[in-house]
C-alpha cells in the first residue's frame, strides 16, 4: 500500500481535478438561484457538491470515459481490471456500471482533494508558526514560541489523518474497479462465443490442411513409386504421373499458403457474412471466394463432388465409381461430402493395396457415400488416425453417420449424411 498510496493519491487528485468543472456551473447555478454573487474560484459548498453528483452519473451514461477511467485504475490505482473486449456499441448494463465509478471516483476524488487542499497548507503553516511573529488563527491571536508549540502538534494529527483517508479512499477505489469498470457478463459471453468461432474456425483450418496436404502427399508418393518403376520402359506413363506429382504439390501448397496466411496475419479467418444468426461456421466456406469489400480472394472456390472425377484422376489409384444423380445435394453438404471422399482415398492409398470402389448417391433424402478397398497393405496401422477423427467430425456436425474401420481384408468407409437440417 505505501508503494502504491502516491499513485492512488493522483488518481484521487484526477477526480478531484475532473469534478471542478461541475462544482464551478453549481456554483454559478446555486448563486443565480439565491441571488448573490458566485465565488467560482473557490466552490466549496457542501450543498453544490451534493446537488452535482446526479449531474456527474447522468453524464457517465453518455460521455465515454470508461476508457480514460480505465486507464487510471490499471495505471494509478494498480488495480487489475480485466480489459474488456471491444464492442460495437455500448449497453446500457455497461453505462450504468461506468456511471456509477465515474461517480464514485469524482465523489470520492473531489473529498480527498479538498482536504488536501485544505489540511497540507494549514499543517505547513502550523509548523513554522512556532518561528514567526505573532499572528491570528481561527479567529485567536497566536504569539511565536511556545504558544504556537500546540498548533503544531494539533496540524501534524490532521495530517497523519489525511494520509490514512487517502490510503483508505484509494483502497476502496482498487477494489471496486474490477467490478465496475471490468467487463459485464454480457461483454464476457459476446468474447466467450467470438473465442468459439475463432477456435472452430481454425480447427476448420486445420482439418483442410490434414485433408489436402495429406492427399496431396499420399498421391505423390503412390505416383513417384510408379514413375520410377515405368521411368525407363514406359517414358509417357512416368511423364503423367510427374504431371500428377506436380498438381498435388501446387494444390498442396496452395492451401498451406493459404492457411499459414491466416494464421500469420492474425487476420479473422470467419467472414462477418457467417455471423448471422443460425449461422455455422461451415457456412463461412463459401465465402472465403472473395475477401472482404468483394475483391477477389487468393483461394480458389472450395471443391464440391462436382470435382470427385479430378479428385480420382489425380489420386494414381484404380478406382472402381459408381456415383448417382448428385446435381441436387446442397452446396455445404457437397463440400464436406467431397472431403470425406478425399480423407477416405487418401486412407485407401495409404493403407491398402489393389483397386478401390467408390459409391456415391442419394436415398431416401439422404447422401450415401461408401470407398472400400481390397486388401490392407502390409506393416500399416489400422487406427486411421486424426483423418478419422476428422471425418467423424464433419458428419457429427451434419448429423449424419460415419462407419469406418478395417473388413476381412482392407478398409471400409460408409457415411450418411442427411440433405436437410431435421431442426
């Protein structure tokens, strides 16, 4: 508290500072009503101080200083006050809260100033009393010498009083700080749900990373195995899985780029357009088309299961399709649908061995999707790892269902996914 008091003492002197404005208008006020002439340079009322302090919280509801108040008591009063996240405008939980501290700090301030004002002078006055000639206080003629001893010791308590006040006043204001002036609990749930966007957000980034980068690297490594099996006999062959290579690893780059950007730039990766309400944050796919203010964005439009063909030319593996009527799955649905499919291939190429048999098509309003593959591969894991996790997760959020895990003799993947929301 002594480390802090000459601090806290300043921030008391600020409020006092920033309620004399209000006591010179009440004065000027109190002397026209009365009909006498106004002191402004010396407005000590009691009456005055009372009568302003309503004036002083309605204009705390208006005026914005809770910032410069916030300031001050992380600043001045050493109070740890949770900063509170920027908001689009002010409510009117947060006004009331900021009215009442910017009364109390100029209420409070505006006491502790005046008796400093009032108590330093007369306690340094009383002390060289004893030095100088005669003189007259509070109405009695005081004589140098020891007559004027006893002032002295009387100016010395007053003093020791005002320091305990504003000990105790600065104290008082320290505590209530956090609680006025920190953020309401609507403030806390808005910053609550803006941390859950950003986080599924990002989580949202980092299973496209998994899904496209993985892809990207299993289809190199199945199309370089077999470049370099046909590179002397079968020349054109090899050249079309170099081509292969080199698409997967742009596309590949392309998306790291893409998400590393968002990341390293700490921009918003959500869309404002996906904060409406009854929004998902799947919703935001569509949107990351174009950057904000319609120009044109760095990402290409997200593949849906209108690009599952150059999905399966690309991947080098034989893939048996039978895919139905998909024209009226919706958008959102088709995206995620697209990257199980994708998730699914990669884990196929991976882990197995022989040719895969894709099957994709709606019934009965739902969207059927089925990879199987023939054979496991040898010394592979089976657990399917976060690729799994994430395809659960997609259909999880499209309230769907997902079967996948090892057959007889390789690796089977079947989800459903619902065409509408039931909700």
């Amino acid at each position: 508290m002594r480390r802090n008091l000459p601090r806290r003492w300043a921030c008391l002197v600020l409020g006092g500072a920033l309620l004399m404005p209000y006591m010179m208008v009440g004065v000027l006020v109190s002397g026209l009503v009365h009909g006498r002439p106004a002191d402004v340079l010396l407005p000590l009322e009691v009456g005055v101080f009372v009568a302003v302090l309503p004036v002083v919280a309605v204009t705390g509801l208006f005026l914005p200083v809770r910032a410069l108040e916030l300031n001050a008591a992380q600043g001045l009063l050493g109070a740890r006050v949770e900063t509170p996240p920027r908001q689009a405008g002010r409510s009117w939980q947060e006004r009331r809260r900021t009215a009442a501290w910017f009364t109390l700090h100029l209420g409070v301030g505006g006491v502790v100033s005046g008796c400093t004002l009032a108590i330093v002078p007369f306690t340094m006055f009383t002390l060289v009393l004893p030095f100088t000639g005669r003189t007259r206080m509070l109405g009695m003629d005081v004589g140098p010498g020891w007559p004027a001893v006893g002032w002295a010791l009387a100016g010395l308590p007053l003093l020791a009083a005002l320091v305990v006040l504003a000990a105790g006043a600065g104290e008082l204001l320290a505590r209530l700080a956090p609680v006025l002036l920190g953020p309401t609990p609507a403030e806390r749930l808005a910053a609550a749900e803006e941390r859950a966007r950003t986080l599924a957000e990002r989580n949202r980034l980092a299973r496209e990373l998994h899904d496209s980068v993985g892809h990207a690297l299993s289809v190199v490594t199945l199309q370089a195995a077999a470049a370099g099996k046909v590179l002397d006999r079968d020349p054109g062959t090899a050249r079309t899985a170099l081509a292969a290579i080199e698409h997967s690893a742009r596309a590949a780059l392309e998306d790291l780029d893409h998400v590393l950007g968002v990341l390293r730039h700490g921009e918003e990766p959500r869309p404002p357009a996906a904060a409406d309400a009854g929004s998902s944050p799947r919703d935001a796919d569509a949107a990351h088309e174009k950057a904000p203010g319609g120009k044109a964005g760095r990402r290409a439009p997200q593949a849906t299961l209108a690009d599952l063909g150059a999905l399966v030319d690309a991947s080098g593996a034989e893939v048996h399709q039978d895919v139905g009527d998909l024209s009226g799955v919706p958008a959102m649905v088709s995206r995620e649908a697209y990257r199980i499919l994708q998730e699914s291939l990669t884990n196929a190429i991976r882990h197995g061995r022989g040719s895969v048999r894709l099957t994709a098509a709606v019934e009965d309003g739902e969207l059927c999707l089925e990879v199987v593959n023939d054979g496991r591969r040898a010394g592979t894991s089976r657990t399917g790892g976060r690729g799994v996790a994430g395809m659960r997760e997609r259909v999880r959020l499209l309230r769907g269902d997902l079967q996948a895990g090892p057959t007889e003799g390789g690796w089977q993947v079947t989800a459903r996914l619902p065409l509408r929301s039931s909700a």
